[in-house]
C-alpha cells in the first residue's frame, strides 16, 4: 500500500507537467502557423490577440457553464 501511495505522489506531478507541456506546444504551434498564413509580414498581429482573448474569456466561461450544468446533477 505505499509503494502505491508513492508512486501515485510521483506520478500525478509528473503527468500535469506533461499534458502542459503538450498543451502549451500545441498553443505554441497554433498560434505561430495562424500567425504565419493570416498576417505574414504584417505590422500588428491582431488574428493572434483576438485568439488569446477568445482563449482567455471563453475557456473561464466554458468552465463556469460546465460547473453550473454538473452542479445541478
């Protein structure tokens, strides 16, 4: 039983470290080929701030309609 213990201590630090580094690679990505067949060459990048601002506003949103709707169950 704690060996169990243990590895689980190990294992769930490890996995949150890797799903944003896959997260954050995957934004990374996103946003730089958005940014390249959008606006290449352009002098203000706005596809990419209106992204992150949808990113920003609707993924709190989301997440508080998802929480009202599971809530209620």
């Amino acid at each position: 039983m704690e060996n169990n213990k243990f590895v689980t201590n190990l294992l769930f630090p490890l996995m949150a470290i890797v799903i944003f580094v896959i997260v954050a690679g995957i934004l990374g990505i996103l946003f730089m080929v958005f940014e390249h067949f959008t606006f290449h060459g352009a002098s203000e990048p706005w596809g990419v701030v209106i992204i992150g601002t949808l990113l920003v506003v609707l993924i709190p949103a989301l997440a508080a309609v998802a929480q009202k709707y599971i809530g209620e169950k």
